[in-house]
C-alpha cells in the first residue's frame, strides 16, 4: 500500500489545471534509529534548548527564528512570517518553461517525488500533459513551495505519472571544473583501453536493486534480536575480519595486471 501523500496541490499549464497530490520517492523508515539512554537509569535522555550564555533551558513558547546579522544581533522572524513566503507556489506546480530531457545535469537533481492526479476529473489533463512531454522528449520547469522553502523543480514523465525533481539552488553546486582540471589531459594506450573493454564486458550484468542493501544494518538488527532473546546477557558484535591485501613484492605493469583479470574473469564466468 503506497504511503499517504503529503503534498496535494494542482498541476498547471497555461489554461489547463488538474488536481494532483505528491508523495517522496524514497523513505528512510526502515533505517535503524537509536535513542540516547541514560545507563545508570535506564531512561531516555532529553533534548532542549539552553541559552548560550545563561545556560537556563529555553521554553518552548519563547523560541524563535533569528538570522544573525553582526554578532549577538539577530532579525527575528514570526512563523507566520515564514509561511507567508512565496505564496502563489504554495499548491501549485504552475509550469514555466520545458527544456530537453537530459540536459540538465544530475548533480541539479536533489530529492525526487511521484506526481499523481487526485481524481478521475483531473485525468484526463494529467496524461495529456505527460504523454506530450513524452512525445516532444522534453521535461518540465516549474516553482513550487516545500519543505518550507521555494524551490526549482523539474518534472519527468515516467511510466503512468510524473516524477517530480527537486532541485538544487546554484549555490549548493560547484563547478567539476574546479576538481577535473587538475586530473592531467593523458590519452591512455589504444590497447590498454580495450583490455579494460573486455573486462567491462565480462562483468556486464542487469540492474538488480538487491544490490543496493546494507549489510551494517542487517548485522546490527541481528545483535538487537540476540539481545532480545537474552536480554542479561551483552551480546557483543564479533569485529569482522578484515583481509590484509596480499603482497606479492613484485611491481606488475597495468598491461599484466589486466591479462591477469581477464584470465581470471574469464574463468569465474566459465
């Protein structure tokens, strides 16, 4: 069962409008959480606030948001004054501009969410709007408010519904340039590359999102189960063996070392 929506809004273009809703892509529920506990009672520890400078904790009612402008002064902001921010993009994902799928690089992407209709009325208007940016091979920009902020997004379609892109703000990007000059511009052996080509090769495969797991996690929720079924006893995680590279004390070029995979890849596939 897909998770509630926390996002419900309208999709716009020029005169055409449908209601959608949104919901994240991703989730991190099933990532382990650890409370900090006090040993010696057992109980839970507490955050709160404290002045920096009384060392008294702070209530509730009288936090606040403040941006520092010199030290120790700060503009104070109200929440309301918050929400009121960008209120025009607040539900509604009102699309700007369409650019060519692809040309916006991936390290614009940041969070993506599911864009679906809300209704049967709104339909219609949804699937004319995906499948023609599917048609014409482009993606969708548009502005819109979340989490608490106006952000750029852009909108993929994708199989039935639109994949919904929020995007990084120019400040939060740096240029690979910057890293990439100082790689030196050599033009590798002709031959070198293909053997490389040729291991590639081998170790083609299809994507399996198995891959993608966490073995950390799965060993700690192991140590957890054993603690549960002793709860006196203190399961202690055995420290993994780590394998020291071995040393052959030999200086083996990039050529013989890439013979030896192949003839080794080749093998292990046999």
């Amino acid at each position: 069962m897909p998770p509630r929506s926390f996002w419900k809004g309208y999709l716009k273009l020029s005169l055409v409008t449908c209601p959608v809703t949104m919901a994240p892509a991703t989730t991190d529920s099933e990532r382990l959480r650890f409370n900090t506990i006090n040993q010696k009672t057992g109980n839970r520890v507490v955050s709160q606030y404290v002045d920096a400078k009384t060392g008294k904790v702070v209530g509730e009612e009288d936090e606040a948001r403040g941006y520092e402008r010199s030290e120790g002064d700060h503009v104070l902001l109200e929440e309301e004054e918050l929400d009121a921010v960008a209120l025009e993009s607040t539900r509604t994902i009102d699309i700007e501009s369409f650019v060519p799928a692809g040309s916006i690089g991936w390290v614009w992407y940041d969070k993506p969410h599911y864009l679906v209709p809300s209704d049967d009325v709104g339909t219609e208007a949804f699937c004319v709007i995906r499948d023609a940016m599917t048609a014409t091979s482009t993606v969708g920009i548009s502005r819109v408010v979340l989490y608490r902020r106006e952000r750029a997004v852009l909108l993929e379609p994708r199989g039935r519904g639109i994949v919904v892109w929020t995007l990084r703000y120019g400040d939060e990007v740096r240029a690979a340039k910057d890293y990439f000059a100082k790689v030196q511009d050599e033009k590798p052996d002709p031959a070198l590359v293909k053997l490389v080509a040729k291991l590639i090769d081998t170790r083609s495969d299809t994507w399996d999102p198995k891959v993608v797991v966490d073995p950390v996690q799965d060993r700690l929720r192991e140590i957890i189960a054993a603690k549960r079924k002793a709860p006196k006893k203190s399961a202690k995680a055995a420290k993994p063996a780590t394998e020291a590279p071995a040393e052959t004390g030999k200086v083996i070029s990039i050529t013989e070392a890439l013979k030896r995979s192949l003839a080794s890849e080749t093998k292990r596939s046999r």
